[in-house]
C-alpha cells in the first residue's frame, strides 16, 4: 500500500500522510499509516475526517493528537 499523499509544511519537512473518511477512527489506520511513512522513511501523519462535522482528527509522529477545523467553519 501507498500513502495518499506526501506532504510539506511550513517548516520544509515533508510527511506521509495518511487520509480516513470513515465513521470509526481504528488504530489499524494509525498502523497503516506507520507503516507507510517507514517504507518511504519520513514522519508519519494521520489525518481522520470526524463524522458529522468539518473537522479533522490529526495525528503526526513526534507531536499530541490535534483537531483540525476547516477554515471559517465554527
């Protein structure tokens, strides 16, 4: 399997990201997306949609789960 997609931050540093619409966060995702970002050796990170709203639980090697929130969205 490959990530859905490679990612750059602010910083410059590059992650692999792994992206969940579901209606379950599992850990099988936060291993899938491990075992992804070791395969192309970069940091990991998860981003898993949270049903029913516009945000985003986001999860990233080396950092505290995060909740995301769209841009204007309340």
């Amino acid at each position: 399997a490959v990530a859905d997609l490679i990612a750059i931050d602010t910083d410059g540093l590059s992650w692999c990201v792994e992206v969940k619409n579901c209606a379950v966060i599992t850990p099988a995702h936060k291993r899938q997306a491990m075992e992804q970002a070791a395969s192309r050796r970069l940091p990991w990170m998860l981003a898993s949609k949270i049903s029913g709203s516009s945000s985003w639980l986001v999860q990233r090697k080396n950092h505290p789960p995060a909740v995301w929130h769209r841009k204007g969205a309340e």
